[in-house]
C-alpha cells in the first residue's frame, strides 16, 4: 500500500513540473514580447511625452522595452511593472538586424503604423507624406517597419518601397534634382546619440562610409530636408540625419559668454532637472535638482548657462530656467500695466511672438523660391506692431535671421509667464494641388485661444479654412501657457504662394490674428 501510495506521489510531481513553467521561461516570454531596448547610457521613463513630464523610473542600457503608443519623437512603452514614455532616440528596436536594405516612403499624410497586419489594429503612430521609415518585412499587401525605433505594420498600398541594392544605390545618381540649403560657415553639428552612421549621400540606402559618437562636432556643410551634409575628416564629406543632433554657431558664442554677465542667477522650473559637465544633452549628469533651486550664472554656450554649484561649476539648459534678469523685465512691465485693462485693449497682457524657423533652418522653399524663414518673420513683427498698438507687452523669440531653439523659444514663453504665445508658420506639402490655412493647438486649455483667433483669421483672409486641429508640436505640447501654431497659407501651391507673400495678404493675416486675440481676451476678462 505504501509503495502505492508513493508511486501516485511521484507521478503527481512529474505531472506539476511538466505543466508549470519555470520562472526563467515566464520570464524569458516576457523578454520575448519586448520591440525595444535602450541605447542610452541611462533613460528616464517619464509621465508624459516630453521632458517637462516628471520621471516616474531610470531605465538602463539594454533593458527591454514593449512599444504601446508614439506622440513625435516620444514614445509610450511598458517596462516590467511600469508604464511611461520615453525619448526614441534613446532607443532601438530589439530585431535590428532583421531589417534589409529597403526603405518604406510614405505617399500620403497620416498614414497609419499598426500593431499588427489588420486596419482594425491599433495606431501606434502616423508618417507624414514623404517620411521614410526601414522595412524589416512584408506580408501580402502589408510592410513591417522600424520608423526611428517604433516597430508596426503599414499598408503597402500608400507607400513607395525603394528596392536598390545598397551597393546600386552607391552607384546611381539620385534621380531628382533636390534643393539644399546652405548654412552660416560657423554652423556646427554635435551628435546626440550613442552611435550615428555617416552615408555617401543623403538617403538611407547610401553606402555608410562611417560611424560618428556621441558629444561629437562637426562643421556643417549643406542641409538637405532631414539631412546634414558634415566635414566628417580633413579630405572627406558625408551626410548624417539631423534628428539625431543639435546645431550651434560658434560665432555667437561669445557674445552669449558676455550677455550672460549681465545676468545674476537663475532659477530651476522643472523637478529632476538635469545638471551636466558640458553644454550638450548627451553630456555626463553631475546632479538632478528640482524646481525651485537657485543658483549663480557663471557664463555661457550654446543653449546653456553655466552655474556654480557649491564649490564646482555644472551646465544646465536655457529652457529649463527662468533667469533673475528676465523675471525683473517681466515683473516690471507687468506692473506697469496693472491697471485695469478695459475692454477693446491688451492692456496688462504679456504676449510671445514667435516667428518660425531662421538662421540655417529655412523652414519649407516654395515653389516660387520663397523660404519661410523670411516671410515668418516679416509678418511677426507686423503682428508685435499691431499688439503693443493696443497696449500689450510683447516678447518675440527673434527679431532678426537668426536660428532659435525650439525649447528656447518655449522657454521664453515660461519666463514671460505669457498670456499667449503665437507661432507663426507656412505650410508645405508634396501634393502641389491643398491649399489653406490652419491654426492648431495641443492642451486643453489652449483649444478656446485657438479656436478664437481662427475665427479672426476668417474674417479678414479668403484663404481655404481647414479649421482648427490638434498639432503634435513642440512648442504647443511642451508650453504651460497658452499657445497656438497657425499655418497661414501652403508655399507647396504656386497660386498660394504668390498672395500669402504679398504685403497686403501679411496686413489681412495680422489683422484677423489680433482680432482674435482681442475677442478671447475681451470674452475671458
């Protein structure tokens, strides 16, 4: 009997060990379900999509990563108990190597990148027409792509696949002549990931010549679109993406140096404020500070000022402070217009200014030749004119060609504490035949001030109306205060371009703006 009995107990225990998995195995399952893994050094897993999003975990190198959602360059992934975003350039996707030498373009705006091979399946994020994005495979009338580290699944019946060799490709010459963009001869590029391939010409399918690291500079040559041409070695170019840096002009250098005098201190506005060794992003943390702190401003670079931190000295970004000087401008002009503001004026109101693009980002050329840059800014001041006229402060982000960060110009909107902020844009697109303008907003609580001054711009411009949307930009999605981008017109369609650059169409434009602004003001007092 009791051998009998020890026999059953044997058999149950086989039994339990075949059916129950190991730990290792769930785990390893686990793994197996991950498309990413971090590049960085170290990554911040944040609440939000954007860097003003407080971190909710540190993740590090290698760790795997299931993507679940993009926002532009953010994208919303699961790792182990956690759930957050994190920065796509820190991350890659864990098949890699399984891509081949083809390349997926988009033919349309918004097309869709799914979880799986199904138009029921979820969106993980949009391409707009003309980006491109690495094919891993494809099934039937479906692409697999890896689109800067989000992983899914497009309709092959909306993109263009380019199949060249990669050694074809080193051969043949493009096709289609492309217009590039030259750049100020003191432009450089430093490098913001772990590793950057550098290629014979811009294009994906280019031969690679060779490999840049991060924190590294280079001298820019020409841009090309999404495409920076750099002096790679003392007798060779080549071509890098430009998502992957930052730009600088080491001529201003010294000027910030010296402005920076004039400045006392400044102030953290962000918790987890990173401090670092040198002015980049891709440079070592010394210490993270929180919002609040104070310290001394000791001089500048680039987009950074350099601090005393007890007995050391740290470099931390412009667009995560507000300064001491700023602040006095602020708080003095605002106190000046305490009084009252009566119905019909701007009176007491602080509102930023922001002329897209400048310096060595053109922003789009129109098919008559026309860059962005220029018209932006001409119809930026004409709009400040209009402004401080009915008595408001007004700030802009810059006031000649220059290049201004896009968190700097956020940045400025924090500091000012700004009733509104404006950007100011030209829309462009492949297809020559859309035509109209839009005003976008991202947050809640900049829909209304949006909405408002559309209905401005309606009464005064017979441009098409594409009414209002939410934009995915970053300085709508990273800006507290109010905000909005308005899109006054496509360069991309000839006729367009010919009114939207005249004097009398900037005067109409700026006219229905600062209506706008003055009902929501007036409609909210």
């Amino acid at each position: 009997m009791r051998t009998k009995l020890l026999h059953i107990i044997i058999i149950f225990v086989l039994v339990l060990t075949i059916a129950i998995p190991s730990m290792n195995n769930v785990q390893s399952a686990l793994a197996d379900t991950s498309d990413l893994k971090v590049t960085g050094t170290i990554l911040h897993l944040r609440e939000g999509p954007g860097l003003s999003y407080p971190i909710i975990t540190t993740l590090e190198e290698g760790d795997p990563l299931t993507s679940i959602g993009r926002e532009g360059d953010w994208i919303q992934v699961k790792a182990g108990n956690y759930e957050g975003w994190v920065a796509s350039w820190l991350t890659a996707p864990t098949n890699a190597k399984q891509t081949i030498d083809q390349t997926v373009i988009s033919q349309v705006d918004r097309l869709n990148i799914r979880t799986e091979p199904d138009i029921s399946a979820a969106v993980l994020g949009q391409l707009s027409t003309g980006e491109q994005a690495n094919l891993i495979e494809k099934n039937g009338e479906w692409a697999k792509v890896d689109w800067n580290g989000l992983v899914g699944w497009v309709s092959t019946d909306y993109v263009t696949i380019n199949d060249l060799p990669e050694k074809q490709a080193e051969e043949d010459e493009p096709k289609v002549e492309v217009s590039t963009q030259k750049v100020n001869k003191d432009t450089t590029f430093t490098v913001l990931v772990d590793t950057l391939n550098v290629r014979k010409k811009p294009d994906l399918n280019a031969k690679k010549i060779g490999t840049v690291s991060k924190g590294q500079s280079f001298k820019v040559l020409v841009q090309e679109h999404n495409w920076v041409q750099i002096q790679y070695s003392d007798k060779t170019t080549g071509w890098v993406y430009s998502f992957y840096g930052t730009f600088s002009n080491v001529e201003k250098k010294t000027s910030q140096a010296a402005s920076s005098s004039e400045l006392e201190s400044v102030t953290i506005i962000y918790n987890g404020t990173n401090l670092r060794t040198d002015a980049t992003t891709a440079a070592d943390v010394v210490e993270r500070v929180d919002a609040g702190e104070t310290y001394p401003i000791v001089g500048a670079k680039d987009d950074f000022y350099e601090i005393q931190v007890g007995d050391k000295t740290a470099f931390v970004a412009n667009w995560v402070v507000t300064t001491s000087s700023s602040n006095k401008a602020a708080t003095a002009t605002k106190k000046e217009n305490s009084k009252p503001r009566k119905e019909g004026t701007l009176n007491g109101l602080t509102i930023v200014v922001d002329a897209g693009h400048g310096g060595n980002d053109h922003g789009t050329t129109g098919q008559r030749g026309t860059d962005e840059k220029d018209i932006t800014l001409k119809t930026a001041s004409l709009l400040a004119s209009k402004l401080s006229a009915a008595g408001a402060n007004v700030v802009m982000t810059r006031e000649s060609d220059e290049y201004v960060a896009l968190r700097k110009r956020v940045s400025i909107a924090h500091q000012y504490e700004a009733d509104a902020f404006i950007s100011l844009h030209y829309d462009a697109t492949e297809d020559s035949s859309i035509n109209g303008f839009t005003t976008y907003y991202m947050n809640s609580n900049q829909k209304d001030l949006a909405e408002a001054i559309h209905d401005g711009l309606t009464s005064k411009i017979d441009l098409k109306d594409r009414g209002t949307q939410q934009g995915n930009y970053l300085v709508l999605r990273e800006n507290r205060q109010k905000a909005v981008l308005i899109e006054l017109g496509y360069l991309s369609n000839a006729s367009e371009e010919r009114n939207v650059t005249t004097a009398k169409f900037r005067e109409q434009a700026t006219l229905g703006i600062y209506q706008g602004i003055l009902n929501y003001f007036d409609e909210n007092q």
